[in-house]
C-alpha cells in the first residue's frame, strides 16, 4: 500500500484533496433514528492527475481506455444509544463467514474472492466513454488485451508463495509449481514462462504471451511491457 498511513514522509496522498458530497433522504435526517430514510447519495470527484501520479505508463482518459481500478466502502453496525437517542458504532458483521462477527462489513464494485481490496490482479475493468447518454447495446465493451499476460504472471506469484510454505524457498524449476497453480490465476498454454531466482529469498519470473511481457517478482511487484509499452495502469493508491 502506497499512502500516508503506511509511509508518513513518502506515501502517498490525494493532494489537492478529493472533494465529495452526500444527502440523505429525507431531509438530511441524518442520525435521527426516529426517521425512517428511504435512501441516501454520495459524490465523489477525484482528481485524474492524482491518480496518474507517479505512474510513466499511465494512459489519461479518452473513448476506450481502461484501467484497473478498486472502489470500496467500509460498512459499520450500529445501534441506538439509550442515553443520547442517537447511533452509535456496533461492529455487527453481516458479510463475514459467521454472520454477527464483531468487524466491519467490506463492499466492492467487483467480486474479489479475498475480503483484501489491496489486490489490483482483482480489480475490476474501468472502461472510460466519450458518450454522455447511458451505455446503449451497441457501444463496445473492448477485451482487456493484458489480461492472459497478467494472469500467467500472478499464477507464478501465487505458485511460487505456496512452494515456499511447504518447501521453505523458492524454485526456479515450472514444473515443481504445478501442484501450486490455482483458480482463477493458472498458466496460459501460449505462454512463454521463465523464473530466475535472487540470491536464497527471491525469485523473478517472466511471462510472455504474443507483444506482452509480465515480469513479478517475490514482493508482488508486476511489471508489463508491449505495444509501445503503453499499458494501462493498476491504481494502488
């Protein structure tokens, strides 16, 4: 995670910062258990050049253009406070494997498989439109070219991590990982692999499948090259 949580001097941050609105309805009633709301809204507008930061292949965008993006909200139980009559924070779980777990509720835009919304090869596919009007049946969802590249490289990554848990290091031989390789990231058959290993606890893999070429290594660290390296990026913010 890149931000000012984790690093305090060089993370990170949304720097002018994002500007954002709500309602709830009806009449603001916010915080008033005795009115029932009916439903609320909220507005967030980011700035693109932000999200661009400190990423050289970044495409800006245009009719077409995709990105792998992540949008997440942190849900609260709560309860009504007695003495106060207003709510107040009761971690209740609805999501969780045993329903009433004293957590948090996480929701994304897209199923992830992990409640961990730091995991960009889960991401879904944001494709940006020059149209104004709602999306009509004829307008075309592209393929996301990077996907197969992609996933050949995080099934090494995640092979290699469950190679290491059993064996205690890693190989650089393929055919040892095969146990290892897992939904919904496996190795494509028109895929070119290769791993090198750095030093006793490193490892760099590389996968090439037609004009793309993944590299990763044992930090997560996803690099991609291709059509005139002009890649659209993982927003990791």
């Amino acid at each position: 995670e890149d931000s000012k949580r984790v690093d305090p001097v060089n993370g990170y941050t949304m720097d002018p910062l994002i500007r954002s609105a709500t309602k709830v309805y009806p009449n603001d009633a916010i915080n008033q258990p005795n009115v029932r709301n009916t439903h609320w809204t909220a507005e967030v507008a980011l700035p693109i050049s932000k999200l661009m930061e400190r990423n050289n292949l970044a495409k800006r965008p245009s009719d077409g253009i995709q990105w792998r993006i992540n949008f997440s909200r942190v849900q609260w139980g709560v309860k009504v406070n007695e003495e106060t009559g207003e709510y107040e924070k009761n971690p209740c779980c609805t999501s969780c494997a045993v329903p009433g777990t004293a957590a948090e509720d996480n929701w994304t835009w897209n199923s992830q498989g992990s409640v961990a919304m730091h995991l960009p090869e889960r991401w879904g596919i944001l494709q940006f439109s020059s149209s104004t009007s709602p999306r009509s049946d004829d307008e075309v969802l592209l393929d996301y070219k990077e996907w197969d590249v992609r996933c050949c490289a995080m099934a090494v990554y995640y092979a290699q991590k469950g190679y290491y848990d059993k064996e205690g290091k890693y190989t650089d031989v393929l055919e040892r990982l095969e146990p290892f390789f897992k939904e919904p990231f496996l190795l494509h058959s028109a895929a070119d692999v290769r791993v090198t290993l750095i030093g006793e606890e490193g490892f760099s893999a590389t996968a090439k499948i037609g004009a793309f070429t993944a590299t990763i290594n044992q930090e997560r660290y996803l690099v991609l090259s291709g059509e005139d390296d002009v890649m659209s990026p993982s927003l990791t913010k």
